[in-house]
C-alpha cells in the first residue's frame, strides 16, 4: 500500500506503477449475487452443470463483476490522504481479453497515468490490469478516471 499525503505528492508519482493489490477469490455466491442484482441470468455464470459442458469447463464471472471489483482492488493499491472525497469518474478504455473461472484468484496492478487540475478537483488517469493467479492473459484492463477533491 502506497499513501500520498495530498495530491502534490500523487502528482510526483504520475508515470509509474504504483503496485498491486492482494489477492480476491471469486466465488459462486459472488457470481450469484451478482447476476441478482444486475438481472444477467446467463447460464455460463450461474448455471455449473450446463456450464461443465460449455467452452470454459464452469461457471466464469460476469465481465462487469470483475470490473466491480476494480475499486475495492485499488484501494489496496494506494490512497491519497488529505482530500475531502474521491469518486469514481468513468473510464476510457475497458477490455476482457480472458475469463475469470470461478474459484479464480485476481490481484490488480495499477499504473498512474496522469493527474489533471480541474474546476472540481483533480482527474486521476490510471491503467488498472486484473490479473488471474496462474492465468497467461488479464482478464480486465480498463483505463479509470477518478475525481480527487481537496
């Protein structure tokens, strides 16, 4: 965990990669939960006999659960202190270049981009790369902006 105390601090580190998160098993539960609340019934998440026989050998995460994920990750990553709040932005870029099986473990890495002075705050331009334990290919790499209000 990196703490930057107060976005001049932050700023010092645009350009680099500030580390990775700790590890996060996805569970079925997880997977269940998540297809309640988003009404994504699918049978490749939530379905393990059929899925048994489908393309992947089980049930996968839903790509936009492991996108869900990415501020919790984050958060183990690094925090800026001395800010009266910070948001989530949006993105600019979001891929799912492989599955994440369930029973999977993912950690995320995260590389700051940029920091940009704004009428609100500061935007915070990060790469964030979700990683499957043991996997070849990230399963998400998506480009996030956040608002940083001093």
């Amino acid at each position: 965990m990196r703490i930057f105390q107060g976005t001049e601090e932050l700023e010092s580190a645009v350009g680099t990669h500030l580390g990775y998160s700790g590890w996060h098993s996805v569970t079925q539960k997880q997977i269940d939960t998540f297809a309640e609340a988003t009404g994504d019934h699918q049978w490749i998440h939530v379905d393990p006999h059929r899925a048994a026989s489908g393309p992947f050998g089980t049930t996968i995460a839903h790509g936009y659960l492991t996108l869900s994920l990415v501020p919790m990750l984050v958060r183990q990553v690094y925090e800026v202190r001395g800010l009266r709040m910070g948001v989530n932005y949006g993105a600019n870029k979001l891929r799912f270049p492989a599955p994440v099986p369930v029973g999977s473990t993912l950690r995320a890495g995260v590389e700051l981009l940029a920091l940009s002075p704004g009428a609100r705050g500061y935007t915070v331009t990060s790469t964030v790369t979700v990683e499957t334990e043991g996997g070849g290919r990230p399963a998400c790499v998506v480009e996030t902006l956040s608002l940083l209000v001093p």
